[in-house]
C-alpha cells in the first residue's frame, strides 16, 4: 500500500469504503447465490493508487476467484466494471465505446494531476443523481450504429473459467483432477490477444482486443436493398420462446399491415403498408435489434415470382402442381447389356434387373481343405491332392448352405 491510514492525514477522506461493488453480469456469475468477502482499504487501486475496498467471490462452479481491481471512482467515470473494465451498457472495451461515441479521453497521466482530475470527478459524482455518467461520457450521445452492432448484452461465462496450469504445460503437474487450473494448451504467444494490460484497457490505448472489435466493425455485412419496389416484407429471426412483443419495435417505423409469427422456426414476417417504411425499419434494425437480451436476426423478404422461380426450377409451382416433361427430351438410358462373366454366373436364369446383384460370398473353407484355384488356373498336379472324404463333404452341404442363403 502506497500510504497509511494512521501516518498520512492528506486526503484520507477520499479513501474509499463502499458496501458493494459495481459489477457486469458475467463478472459476477450465472449463480444468484454467492459468497462475497469484504476487506477494507484492502488493496491501492491499480488506476488512482488510492486505498479501497476489495470484494472476492467465485462466481460459479470450477470458476476462478474474482476480486475487483479498481475503485468505484475509476469506475463511474468511465462506467465500466471494477473487474474487467468493460463498459457496463454495451459490454465492450473502453477504446471501442469512445471511438463510437466520439469521446476522446481526457485523464491525466501524472500522480499530482490525476489526484485533482480524481477530486473533482468526485465532486461531480456526488453531485450528480448517479443514473448517467460523468464527464463528457455523460454529455455524448445515447447511442451509436457501431456500438448497436458490436453490443455485446449476453454474458460469456467462459471468461471466468481458472487459468491455465504452467506446471501441466511442462508436464510437472501431480494434482490431476484436483488441480483447480486448467489442463489445456496456452495460446499462440504471438497472439496479440495473450499481453493484455488493464492501464491500457481503462485508458484505451493499445488494447489488442479493441482492435479486433474496430476492425469487424470495418468488415461487417450491409443489407442491401432489393430492386424490386413491391417488397415491403422483412424477415425477423431467432425470435425464440421469449420473444412476443417484437412487433412493437417495428410501430414507430409506419403503419404495418400484416404480422405472421412462425413458431416452428422461431421467426416472423412483417409487412409493412409502404416502401418507406420497410427501408426505414431495416436500416434503423439491422443487427442492431435486441429484445429482452436476445440479438435478432432482419432481412428482407422475397417476392411472389422469385419464390415461385426457385420453386418452378425443381418441377414444382406455386400452387403445388407438377410440371410435366418437356416433349422431345430423351428418356431414361437403358440398362448395359450382360457381359459373359455375369451370364456364368446367373444359376437360376434369373431376367436381368436393375438393381445391384448379390454378392455371392460363400464361407470360408474348414481347417486342412486347400482354398479353390483361381479363375483361368488349374491345380498343380505334382502335389497329391489331399483325401478327406468328411472334410468334403462338410464343405458341400457349407457351400449348398451358402448358395440357399444366397437365393433367400
């Protein structure tokens, strides 16, 4: 710790002693019912460098354990949680939500500056009635296409599971089972994603996974608008169980004439009354939608003749009715002529089908009985032929058993 509580009188009434700390949902685990420590002036904020309280608890099971890493000062002016520094509302990075939102970051860097920027942002928190943020993230507009787009609301518990086990990776790992890291390969050292730095994170500068985030921002699909002006149907998808009032998303974009929910598929076809209208909702939804947690899917419908095209090409219209062949085509190809080998082998003078013939596979010979000479050989008349008259005639009655097993 950087100061003490007793020996330093200076600013110790900034030290900062809060009852629970702000945090996102996948930080603080799928499991409603935790076990949280408190530990006051516990560690120095990793920002500010001023004393606060820490929280530990593990947020589910094989999970690691989580504390908080920044103070609640830090936080507020950045909204962002006190663990992973994402943003609170679109659940991504610092660098990413700036650039979106057209903040430029206006935090000192040096110890006496950043003391006086911390006391004053304090002073506007207290202020404040602490439902939006401070600073010129508060004065920003509310929301942006590229933040819409990238929004991340649903939690990635993954992000909790323990970290790799070095000892496993050098083989030297005795616990097995009982090991409370993980047994799995690290990642590619090169990989920009493996040197994260929290500094850089909460003040977005060089934050490899921003970078990833802005440069799928560059390469994201458009939805392009159909050609044909009678089309003014859109295609929700991924609707799910939960999702019911997805049509009252699409009112305040114009009048909306039919609404066909296909529970099956999970899915929804909105026709709107104008053109207008359905340009208007699908520039303004796409993939920017989210309904009670969940992304959904729009596109535009199809018309009429363009489903019935695809359907007229595999033989059938639009009302169902076979189309008959074209005349002059020829017909189905006849099948080859019987070769000499397949006619030997046709004991019953059996007509030729189409089908595949049966394979006559016969079992194998008993213990001591030479296997037949292949087609075309004779036996080799210098080497008696062997006399076992039983033998012989177990391999008859197996071969008359085989060839009635073939004909069944």
């Amino acid at each position: 710790m950087a100061t003490s509580l007793g020996s330093n009188t200076y600013n110790r009434q900034n030290w900062e002693d809060s009852d629970f700390p702000i945090l996102c949902q996948t930080c603080l685990g799928e499991n409603p019912y935790i076990r949280m420590t408190k530990e006051k002036f516990g560690k120095e904020c990793k920002i500010c460098a001023r004393p606060f309280t820490v929280f530990r608890w593990c947020p589910g099971v094989r999970m690691r354990f989580k504390k908080t890493e920044v103070c609640q000062t830090c936080s507020k002016m950045k909204n962002v949680c006190q663990t992973c520094l994402l943003d609170l509302e679109y659940g991504l990075p610092i660098q990413v939500r700036d650039t979106g939102l057209s903040v430029k970051d206006e935090v000192p860097r040096s110890d006496v500056n950043k003391e006086y920027y911390t006391q004053n942002m304090e002073r506007e928190i207290a202020n404040s009635d602490g439902t939006r943020p401070v600073g010129l993230l508060g004065k920003a507009p509310s929301s942006s296409d590229m933040l819409l787009k990238l929004a991340r609301t649903t939690p990635y518990y993954k992000r909790n599971r323990p970290h790799i086990c070095s000892f496993w990776v050098k083989g030297e790992c005795k616990r097995g089972e009982e090991c409370p890291y993980r047994h799995e390969k690290p990642t590619d050292p090169d990989d920009p994603l493996a040197d994260q730095n929290i500094k850089d994170r909460f003040y977005g500068i060089n934050d490899p996974v921003a970078n990833k985030l802005l440069m799928r921002a560059t390469t994201m699909p458009r939805l392009d608008i159909p050609e044909d002006k009678s089309i003014t149907t859109l295609y929700i998808g991924g609707l799910g169980e939960d999702v019911t009032d997805s049509e009252n998303h699409f009112y305040q974009f114009g009048e909306i004439r039919t609404i066909t929910i296909v529970q099956r598929q999970q899915c929804a076809f909105i026709q709107f009354a104008t053109r207008q209208a359905a340009e208007t909702a699908a520039e303004k939804s796409f993939n920017k939608l989210i309904i009670n947690g969940r992304r959904l899917n729009v596109k535009w419908g199809r018309s009429q003749a363009a489903r019935g095209k695809e359907r007229e090409k595999d033989g059938v219209t639009e009302s169902g009715i076979r189309l008959e062949p074209v005349p002059g085509l020829p017909g189905a190809l006849p099948p080859p002529p019987m070769s000499d080998e397949d006619a030997s082998t046709n004991y019953f003078n059996l007509a030729p089908t189409s089908s595949s013939a049966v394979m006559n596979l016969g079992l194998p010979p008993p213990p001591g009985v030479a296997m037949p000479p292949p087609p075309g050989s004779s036996w080799n008349h210098t080497e008696p032929e062997p006399v076992l008259s039983g033998v012989k005639s177990y391999f008859r009655v197996v071969q008359s058993c085989s060839w009635r097993a073939c004909w069944v």
